[in-house]
C-alpha cells in the first residue's frame, strides 16, 4: 500500500508571526486614523454639586464643573474645560486663590491649586 501524499503544512512560527503583523498592522491602522481631540464640555449644566478635594491629576464631574466654574469667572478659557485637572486648570485654581486672598475674602483661601470646601463655596457664591 502506498503512503498517501500530504500536503506541507506551514511552520507553527510562520503562522504565528504572520498573524502578529495582521493584528499589529491592525491596530496602527486604526491609531493612525483615529483622530487625537480630547472632548469639550459646556457649561450650561452643573456637573456636580460637592464639596471634595479635587486637586491635579483627578478627572470627571468634579474636575468639569471646577473648570466650568473658574470660566466664569474669566480664570480658564472655556476651551480648557476637558474633565482633566492638569496644568493649566491648576495655574487658573491659583489665580483664582490668590484673587481670593488680596480680595474682600481675605484669610480664609489657602493658595494651594486645590479645589477644596472653601474655594468650592468661592468659585459657586463669590465673597459676597
């Protein structure tokens, strides 16, 4: 009885390494044309209503609704309102601070780039 002919098989390796390329090309595809714009809220709506330190490197509701709230009070640029407290919301939250502190609200602001109960009660009511 003669032996059947088989048909080569290809190497485990070459399989695996063409598979690799397909999904790595796959996915810089889709990085490439994804397009890098970090998202804008408006400030039409209270995002929230605490009172919890919110400090640099936080993100979400507390951090928008801070953003939204130094934009009214011509300390950040509306399009810096982005959910994210970075440098630039920390730069403004100091502004706003030391405006507190030279101002009619006198001691009671610490200048620290925090968002806490006092620069909370600020930000929504002013000194007044």
């Amino acid at each position: 009885m003669p032996f059947p002919r088989h048909r080569p098989r290809p190497r485990l390796a070459a399989v695996l390494l063409s598979g690799a390329l397909a999904v790595s090309s796959l996915a810089l595809a889709t990085v490439v044309s994804a397009p890098a714009e970090a998202a804008t809220y408006p400030c039409n709506r209270t995002y929230y209503s605490g009172e919890a330190l919110t400090a640099y490197g936080d993100t979400g509701s507390r951090v928008t609704e801070a953003q939204c709230l130094l934009v009214g009070w011509g300390r950040l640029k509306a399009s810096g309102v982005d959910g994210q407290f970075g440098p630039t919301t920390r730069s403004a939250v100091i502004a706003f601070q030391k405006g507190l502190k030279s101002g009619a609200c006198g001691g009671r602001v610490s200048v620290d780039g925090i968002v806490g109960p006092v620069t909370w009660y600020y930000l929504r009511y002013g000194c007044g």
